[in-house]
C-alpha cells in the first residue's frame, strides 16, 4: 500500500498522478507535444526526487473525421494511419528520454469499454438526451461553434478556418445544467486553473451561459460507437478527454483508480482550455467523481510572433533537433527561456545562445576544469576536505538552500525559475573556483586548501547533478559519473541526496568527453531547411 503524507495547497503527497493531453495523430509531432510533454516528464522525474509514487500518463487521440480524412489522403485505413503516427510519437518520446509510467491509445478496447461505460452512466444520471444538432462545425479543430463564437466570415474562432453549417440528429450532455456548480467550484478553488490569466478567461467565458453540448456524431466511419445507439459515434472531444480516468481503470480497476484519482496537474496546451476547464469537469460532476486538482495551461511556442505552421513553412522538427543536438539542450531551451504559461519565439540563435551560455560555458565548464584539476593535483581521485574558510561555509549554505529555494516554483510549474535559482549558485560556485584558485594554492605548497576547494566544487557538482536531473538527464547523469558516484542517480532522493558531504573522498573521478560541448547557430539553421 501506498503511504500518504500531509495535503499541502491541495496537492495530495505520497502520490501524484499527471497527465498530458492524448495528442491527436492526424500527423506527425511537432514543438508544442514536445513542449507538453518535456515539461510533465520534469514535473514527473522532480516529484520522484521528492519520494512520490508518480503516475505519469500520455498518449494518442485516434479517432473523428480529421483522421479520417487524413488516411484517406495517404492512400491508408485509419488503423494504418494511427498506427504509424504511434510509433512515430513513441520513437520521438524515447529520443526525449520521457518517462511514461502508461502510454493510451484511444483506439484501445481498456480505453473503448470505459467510454461506453461512462456515457450509460451519464445517459442514467439523466444528462444525456436526444436532440438535433444545428450550428457550425470545423473539421480541422473536431469542434462545434455558435455562430456568435465565429469569426467575421464564418471562420473557426480556434484556427480561423472555415467551417461548415451541420444539422443532424445528435445526443446531448445536459451541460448548461453545471454552470453554477462549476462557477462554485472555481471561487472555492482558484487555483484549479493556471496561471491565473487562464483561470480568469474560463470564469467569464462560463458566466456568459453554457450551452447543452453534442456528444455525439450521426454515421461516422471511424469513432466509438455510442451505446445508447450504435447509428451514432461518441464525438471526438468526449471520447479524448475519457482517457485520463480510463488509463486508471475506472470502472474496470478500483484499487488502481482509487490509489492515483484524481489527477494532480493536467498539463495542456492553452487552445484546448475549455475542454479540460468547463467540459470535462462538469462530466465528472455528473459522475459523481472527483475533480483534478489542477489544469495548467502553457502558452505556444511561435517562429517571429506568429504561431508554427506548415503552410507558413516556418515548423521547427523537435526530431532533427534532438538527433542533432541530444535530448538535453531542446530539455534546457524549452522550460529555460520563456516562464511556463507564456507564448515563447523560437530561433535558432536564441537556442544556440541559451545553450552555450548555460550549459556549455557555467555548468561544463565548471565540470571540465574541476576535473581536470583533480587529474592534475590529485591523481584523479576525489580529495579530503581540511579546516573550513568563511568562504567554503558561503558557498555550502547556497547549495544546500537550493532545494527548499526551488521547490515553491516546482509547485507552481514555474520551471524557468527553478532552473535561474540553479545556475545563480553554479555561478556562484564558478565565482568561488575562481576567487580560491587551486591551481595556485598548489603552486604554493597549500595542498590541504587546494584539496578542501576542489572537493567542495566536486560536492556541488554532485549536488547540482541530482537536481538537475529533472530537466536534463542525459547530462546530469554523465555529470553524476564522471565525478565518480557509483550508485545510480535515479536512485536519489531530494530528502537524502542534497545533504552536504556525500561525495566520498578516494573515490575515482571519470574525466570524459566534455558533457556540454558548444554549438555553432550555422549548425542549427538546416532544421529551417529539414522542416
């Protein structure tokens, strides 16, 4: 069994279970899923640090029109079509090095009785019923829109494309009857929704009246049929958002739902909102389930202020930039430059710049000639520390406060933060290594000083290498090695790891290659040409 600690501002320790969105397969991954899901695998990795027994969830929305069309295009079935694009997305998550606890698909039968289970239960409860459906439909986005949503020229408000006026027989979910419960919820939890800009778009846009909404498409090839009526298949939306308690086993799995449910942070993309603000929890309220604790929603990412897309010709392929760079500089660049929650710009000068400033030239560089001073005045073997100066206790009492000074950001997902509150002490410590030079304490025979310098920048190192490890794990790792740790680092934890004089000293230090080696941006501007 599974102990649990303390709640603290709603989170529930001992567990924690997060989920990106199921990403739609119509095509091939791009920045923002990789954004997305960099960013809940490092939220994933810290709050195993802390302890937590963590259900990382992602996955692939394979069902609706869209795909439809787009098999038909290829030349492929759907299950060709999905299939694929699966592997494709899977093969970009191991390049990433995300560590999924469960990967859902919504083509599978544990996912396709969940849903028919949930829609008999909403039927029951009496929040569905049979209507006829007239209004307007984009295809591109799977979403229905009033005609006082739509923009001038009956354009989708989402994607500002056309869309198509649809009148059929459709069954309904009794949404408008959860307006006031939902507008309960979210002066009762204001920290439901994030940031807090977010949270406010969602109050206003519920205090403007819901609408019942269409859950269901009439003759649609490629769907979940509704079991309340098989000539009818479930709408993509509903279907899609199912999948974060199917995954768990509602219904089907009590000790497994019971030991994860509910959802500690949905992460999405700030375009799919309401679906996951106002939608899905008033079906849970239908349910009777309890609600998520927290929604967060990330802004894009965009190429000259304007949002990445194929017809502009301007999409960055995270692929190539991982095969080309390693999964840990697209880690770094993405939850380092813009605070999570803002639209960012992406250029490969402003890559290359972060990179090298950060990586290659404070954390690398303070690795590369601390170790190499240890191969030269201590025969690579990590040295004893002597008696204390003011300046080693200055340094030690930053390093040991980093923990407890990034966790409030980690919290509130703000990794950029974290991450300057990091590099503020390795630059401290490039200050120290500097200010004590040991290379001259050698030369005036101080060895006891030169040795007690270079083990606390090798203590550093280590120190910084496990908190690290959240966001860059390929890095942290080899920086963990070559210091000569012997246990692996996955086996760390915040509590026990941080604490100051873990390093052993006599141990074996493994001076490599160098872990962050600088980049050129001429190097980087053929993704322009891959993309």
């Amino acid at each position: 069994m599974i102990g649990f600690l303390k709640k603290k501002k709603g989170i529930k320790m001992g567990k924690f279970y997060l989920t990106t969105p199921v990403y739609y397969v119509n095509d091939a991954p791009h920045i923002g899923h990789a954004y997305t899901t960099v960013a809940a695998d490092t939220l994933s990795r810290y709050r195993r640090l802390l302890g937590d027994n963590v259900f990382f969830l992602t996955g692939t929305d394979e069902h609706g029109s869209k795909i439809l069309q787009a098999a038909r295009e290829k030349g492929l079935s759907p299950g060709q079509l999905v299939d694929r694009m699966v592997q494709r997305f899977k093969k970009l998550w191991d390049k990433l090095l995300i560590s999924y606890s469960d990967f859902i698909r919504t083509t599978q039968q544990r996912h396709v009785r969940v849903v028919e289970n949930v829609i008999l239960k909403l039927y029951e409860k009496g929040d569905i019923y049979k209507g006829t459906y007239s209004g307007w439909y984009c295809v591109p986005c799977e979403s229905f829109w009033l005609e006082s949503q739509l923009l001038e020229g009956r354009l989708c408000p989402e994607c500002k494309r056309e869309v198509t006026r649809v009148e059929e027989e459709s069954y309904f979910f009794r949404l408008s009857r959860y307006q006031k419960p939902l507008l309960d919820y979210y002066s009762k939890h204001p920290d439901f929704v994030l940031p807090p800009s977010r949270m406010n778009e969602v109050v206003e846009f519920v205090k403007r009246g819901l609408k019942d909404l269409s859950i269901t498409r009439l003759n649609l090839e490629w769907g979940i049929p509704c079991p309340l009526d098989k000539s009818h298949s479930i709408y993509v939306w509903i279907d899609a958002l199912i999948n974060y308690i199917s995954a768990l086993g509602y219904s089907q799995d009590d000790v497994r739902f019971s030991t994860f449910w509910p959802a500690d942070v949905h992460l999405v993309g700030k375009d799919i909102l309401r679906f996951h603000a106002i939608i899905w929890p008033a079906l849970l309220m239908s349910l009777g389930v309890e609600l998520p604790r927290m929604v967060f929603a990330h802004g894009w990412w965009m190429v000259k202020g304007e949002k990445m897309s194929k017809s502009k010709k301007n999409v960055i392929d995270p692929e190539w930039i991982v095969d080309r760079f390693g999964p840990d500089y697209l880690r770094y660049f993405l939850l380092r430059e813009v605070p999570f929650g803002e639209d960012g710009n992406f250029s490969p000068s402003l890559f290359v710049k972060r990179v090298n400033s950060d990586l290659a030239n404070d954390l690398g560089n303070l690795l590369n000639r601390t170790l190499s001073l240890v191969v030269r005045y201590c025969g690579g073997k990590v040295p004893s520390p002597a008696k204390d100066f003011p300046e080693d206790g200055r340094v030690r009492e930053k390093v040991k406060n980093l923990a407890s000074q990034i966790k409030p950001f980690m919290e509130k997902l703000s990794f950029s933060q974290a991450l300057s509150c990091i590099w503020e002490v390795i630059g401290e410590t490039n200050l120290y290594l500097d200010r004590c030079a040991p290379w001259r304490l050698a030369k005036e025979g101080k060895n006891e000083r030169m040795q007690t310098v270079l083990y606390n920048v090798l203590e550093t190192l280590r120190i910084f290498s496990i908190l690290l490890f959240p966001f860059i794990p390929s890095g942290a790792r080899k920086i963990w090695n070559q210091i000569g740790m012997k246990d692996e680092i996955e086996s760390q934890t915040i509590k026990d790891g941080v604490e100051w004089g873990k390093l052993p000293p006599g141990i074996e230090t493994r001076k490599g290659e160098p872990v962050f080696p600088r980049i050129k941006k001429e190097d980087f501007y053929e993704t322009e040409r891959k993309s």
